[in-house]
C-alpha cells in the first residue's frame, strides 16, 4: 500500500488519470462526509469524468437535501461501469466502509483522503491522512483549488455543510484560522449561509423530540457529575416511531450539562451489540477510550461498537471513561 504523505497537487494529478471513478465514505455517513463526497463529485463532473456516489447504508433523511450531483448507490453490484478507482473520503478505517466493499477495496486502486487520527493508510494508490485539518472537507477543497475549479454554486453548500459540521458551527477545538478562512471565502464567493444552517436546525420529525425527552430523563450523572450517559433499547427506539438516525447529536447536547465533561451514549443494535457515542471537550480524550474497544474518531468526539449487552456495555464504557480519561485524582 502506499504510505507517503502527498500533497493536494499530486492527487489532482493522479484523480485526472482515471475515468471511471467511485467515490464514497464511511458507513452511517455524518455531514462531512457527505459534504465531501459532493466536492469531490463536482470536480469529477468539472472533469468530464464518469463517477457515483456509493455508501452501503446509504444518506440519512437529515441530509437528504444536500445537493449532490448524482443519486447515492448501496450495492457495488449497481455501480453502472467497471471502477478504475475509488475515492475514499473521511473514513478513518477500511472497516467503516462496511462489509461489502471493504472486503474487495484492495482489488480496486484507491486513494484515501481522511483527518481521523490513527487512520492505516488502506488506500492502494495514496492516503492523504491529516489530523491537524478540522474535516475532510478542507483537504478536497484543496484539490479544486489546485484544479482551477471555483469554490462555488452547489460545491460551495457541500464544502459549507462538510466544514460546519465537524467544527460544531466552529465552536469546536479543532476550530482553526484556516478553515475560519475557507468559511469566510465561501461567503465571499457567494454562498448563503442561513438555509444550510435552516436545513440542519430545523427539520426535525416530532417522534425525534419525544425519543430526546424519554432520554433526557433517563440520564445519569456519574463521578461527581463529570460523566453524563444515557443508554437507549431497541424497543424504546420504534416504540417512539423513530429510527436510529433520530439519536444523531443526542451525545452533544447532554455534553452541555454543567459539570460535564465527557458524555456517552449507549445505542442497543440488533443480536446483542450496543454502539457507543462518546463527546468531549478540552483535554478529555475520549477517542482513546473508543480505541479500547476497536473503534476511533477524534480526540472530543468518537464512537465503537461493544458487543455486549445494554447493561454490561453502560458499565463497561463508565469504567473506561474513569480509567484513560480521568486521572484518580479527578474522581472519588
């Protein structure tokens, strides 16, 4: 596999030697990854280029609205040409492309282009892995830059979407001088702001709210407040008619709760495995606790899978949190 660090001139130039191209993210794709996805989209179509966009679990209601330029496929077998490269965009481990493709994608050429910290360099052709870049989305806009294509119009709202998202509205740490630029240039370009900030405020479906009001009384506060977890069954979830993209930013407001500093949310899947949400803020590091358990993310913002169930999962994600993330001087 390759394993050099290049720059965004060299995959312009190795994306231009391809025609047929699939570009896809990780599974349960989060705005970022959409976001970039489209990007990288409308520069194969500025290209003349033949492209799709695959996810095996396909986009989420909440981001239905993005506006990409090609219908999302979730089977490889409906990809409508032979591939002669994939794209990989924000997927911190071959795994979380899913099982179909990630059982194939060394078959294929493909270029990783990724900010998770400890991501493998899977990708066959080149992986442009950069923590320090606060989403993905500022890499591929990047690559349009070197190419000449203008940061406007339709992938302009992807790249927005994509950088917004993963610096929570910029109030996150990893909120830096540049991508405050690139937000800035976009709104210089042209872009309106407010109806993608509409479209991803205000268009919740009233079984989310009551799925969030069950929760809420649900929470716990643990070791002396600083943790805050809620866990979530399976029947809770379709009793309330909802769906498991209803939980999506759940983890982030309990995070808001005075005193807290790490918050958890412990999500029952089917055949007795629960995937855990993890947020921070400042120095708690909770990716390291999601690495204990085979997953990843960023240092204030991760997830895994435990497979376990509920019950065992809410005690073993507590004791993690207290042994790597706080120090006993922190607790009683």
């Amino acid at each position: 596999m390759a394993n050099y660090p290049p720059s965004a001139e060299e995959i312009a130039s190795l994306i231009q030697r391809y025609d047929r191209i699939v570009v896809t993210s990780h599974i349960n794709p989060d705005g970022d990854a959409i976001g970039a996805c489209g990007v990288v989209s409308y520069i194969l179509k500025a290209l003349g280029k033949r492209f799709i966009i695959y996810n095996a679990t396909g986009i989420p209601y909440h981001l239905e609205w993005v506006p990409l330029p090609t219908k999302v496929i979730t089977k490889l077998m409906d990809i409508p040409f032979k591939p002669e490269l994939f794209i990989i965009l924000d997927c911190g481990d071959i795994w979380r492309l899913g099982r179909e493709l990630s059982s194939c994608l060394l078959e294929y050429q493909s270029i990783n282009i990724d900010h998770h910290i400890g991501n493998p360099n899977f990708g066959t052709l080149a992986n442009w892995v950069e923590p320090k870049a606060a989403a993905t989305g500022q890499l591929v806009a990047a690559i349009a830059e070197v190419i000449g294509i203008p940061l406007t119009g339709e992938l302009a709202q992807c790249l927005y979407l994509s950088i917004v998202t993963d610096t929570g509205s910029f109030a996150y740490s990893n909120t830096s001088p540049g991508v405050l630029h690139l937000a800035a240039k976009l709104i210089e370009l042209g872009l309106n702001p407010s109806p993608i900030r509409e479209q991803l405020d205000n268009q919740w479906p009233l079984a989310k709210f009551h799925l969030w009001g069950k929760l809420m009384q649900k929470i716990q506060l643990e070791y002396d407040g600083q943790i805050a977890i809620s866990a979530v069954t399976l029947k809770t979830i379709t009793d309330f008619g909802a769906t498991k993209e209803d939980l999506e930013g759940f983890t982030e407001q309990i995070r808001k709760i005075k005193g807290v500093r790490v918050a958890a949310l412990v999500r029952e899947d089917p055949g007795e495995s629960c995937k855990v949400s993890l947020r921070s803020s400042g120095t708690d590091n909770v990716q390291a606790v999601a690495i204990q358990f085979g997953g990843g993310g960023h240092f204030n913002a991760a997830g895994a899978t435990i497979h376990e169930p509920i019950e065992t999962a809410v005690k073993q994600i507590l004791e993690a949190i207290q042994k790597i993330t706080f120090s006993t001087t922190d607790v009683d």
